[in-house]
C-alpha cells in the first residue's frame, strides 16, 4: 500500500512536523506533486492507483501550518506523473493519459476543479512524464513521447496561457535518434530551462524563451562518462541553475550541476562586423582567445568547452563581434 505524506520544512534545513497525513485511505496513492500557491500548498497525485487501470487525479490544499483544508477533489482520470504550477490566480494540473496524450485542468485558489479537462497534446502511443511550469505569461507543458516514425522517444513542448488556451504549435525541444527521457523545466525569469536523459545515460539541456521558440542547441549538463542516469528535475536560482539526477555507479546516487547560467538577457548593443563570419568544423580553439567572450544566439554567455555545433558570436575587449558559425 502507498500514501501521500509531507513535512514541512525551514529554509535551514529544520524538520517542523513529524509527519502530515495528505492521503491515506485505502487503494493507494501514488507520485505526488507539489506547488506553492500564495497562500497555501497545492499537492496532485495519483488516487486508488492500485484499484483501477486508470486512476483518478487527486488534489489537495496544505496550508503553511501543515494542515491538509480539503477533501479530495478528482480532477481527471490518468495513468502516469500529474504535476502542478501556480500562476498567481490558480494552479494548471497536467498528466498523462495513456494512447490519448497529455491532459490538463484548473484548479481554483479554493483547492476545486474550474473548467473542463483540456487535451494539450494527443499521440498514438503514449505521453509519459508530463511536467509544467509558469512563465510570465504562459505555462510550458513539456512531456516525452515517441517522434513521428515512431521509433524512439524525444522531447516536446506546448505553451498554455493562464486561460486555457493553446499558444502557437507544439514545441520540438529535443528529437533525433537516441532516446530523450525523463524531462523536467524551470523558469529563470527570463526563459524556460528544459532537461532531460539523453539514452539513458546522459543529461541534456536547452533553454526556450518566453514565446515558445527553442533557444540555441542542446548542451550536455552531466559529464560524457557513461552512466545509467534517471528522473532529473531543475530549479532556476538568482544566476545558475541546479540539475539533479539519479546515476548508477554501484547503486544510485543523486549528483547535480551547478554550471548552467540562468537569467541571462541578450546583449542589445553589440558592435558587430557584418564582414567577419567564420564557419569551422574543427579547429575551434584556434578561434577562441582568452580575451574573447562567447555568446549563444540568445546572449547567455557560453564556456568554451561546452561548444556545440551552432551559431556562436565572439566578442573581444573591444567591443568587436565576429559570428562563427560551427558545424559538424
């Protein structure tokens, strides 16, 4: 038998509570989710998950006290990982629904269902994983699912605005032949961070602005050793990010990385030299000097070793700006 049970805890690291009863009743409850909403906690899973094929998608309120203030509401029915985010009236819930797609619903700031169940991505097969959170002016929904041929699983995502309407087309964050799995995203304020497994053993990244538009190319977060690598999960911090993932060296471990910059606005008064247009497949390093700092084409500022094949623009002390473009 599983239940939901939370404890509140201090940003010092101080356990207030010895245990808070969310959900315990009989037929098990299962992956849990949890965002702040103002005034209290939201919490969503996974109800009677081991009476039914198909399980009804719960929520609850928590208050900053640790009392759980409502009743189960069902917000839908659903196989796989609900998850939640606040975006200053109301929470969007999100889950997967199998050989149907990804599902999501409101909740109001009273803990109740608002609205009907919204289809924001349909698939032949299945929808795994779905994750979300508010930007600042929409939600990103990002799930994994299998590409087009069919063949393996990549990376999308769908904007939804604070209404419940679909933004623009859905979003190819991450698509070609190894497996990309086990997606989580944050907001730094500026743009969405997306994450994920790459065949099962490295972790990814790519950032996608505000309007829905992938943002440079993928970037590898962990190391290139090869390792079993799951489940990540990202939170956006004042100037990096924190990746966490499980990795199975002699069992599983939780490590992180702590390189990632967030918050990084592109630069709008760039000297540049029209004339001076670089492209390589090699021999970049002769390209870089020490005195020469490197640009995405979103502006976030790129180390040297963490250069893949894209566009990149080289600005030297003074103030002159040469775009190299790499390729394979």
């Amino acid at each position: 038998m599983a239940d939901i049970f939370g404890v509140r805890v201090t940003t010092e690291l101080t356990i207030l509570d010895s245990l808070v009863i969310i959900r315990n009743t009989a037929g098990g409850q299962t992956e849990p989710a949890v965002t702040f909403g103002s005034q209290n906690y939201f919490v969503t899973w996974l109800d009677q998950a081991f009476q039914t094929r198909s399980s009804p998608v719960a929520v609850a309120r928590v208050s900053t006290q640790g009392i759980v203030l409502d009743t189960v509401s069902h917000v839908g029915v659903g196989d796989y990982h609900p998850d939640i985010s606040f975006d200053g009236s109301r929470c969007l819930v999100v889950w997967s629904k199998e050989f149907h797609g990804v599902v999501g619903r409101f909740i109001n700031a009273s803990g109740q269902p608002e609205g009907q169940a919204i289809d924001i991505s349909l698939t032949q097969g299945t929808s795994t994983l779905p994750v979300l959170t508010y930007g600042t002016q929409d939600y990103l929904v990002v799930w994994a699912d299998f590409c087009l041929s069919g063949t393996d699983i990549d990376i999308f995502g769908q904007l939804v605005s604070s209404t419940g309407q679909l933004v623009g087309e859905r979003i190819t964050i991450a698509e070609g032949a190894p497996m990309q799995n086990y997606p989580a995203v944050t907001y730094d304020g500026n743009q969405f961070l997306v994450v994920w497994i790459e065949d099962q053993e490295y972790v990814y990244g790519r950032f996608v602005t505000a309007d829905g538009q992938p943002s440079g190319t993928q970037f590898m977060v962990s190391n290139n050793t090869s390792y079993e690598r799951q489940q990540t999960t990202v939170a956006a911090g004042t100037n990096h990010a924190l990746v966490a993932w499980n990795e199975y060296h002699y069992d599983f471990d939780v490590y992180g990385n702590l390189d990632v910059s967030v918050g990084v606005e592109e630069e709008k008064n760039w000297v540049a030299r029209p004339e001076a247009c670089t492209i390589t497949s090699s021999g970049i390093d002769r390209l870089i000097g020490q005195d020469c700092q490197i640009y995405d084409i979103s502006g976030r500022n790129i180390p040297k070793n963490a250069i893949t094949p894209g566009v990149y623009f080289l600005k030297t002390d003074k103030k002159i700006v040469e775009k190299v473009v790499v390729v394979r």
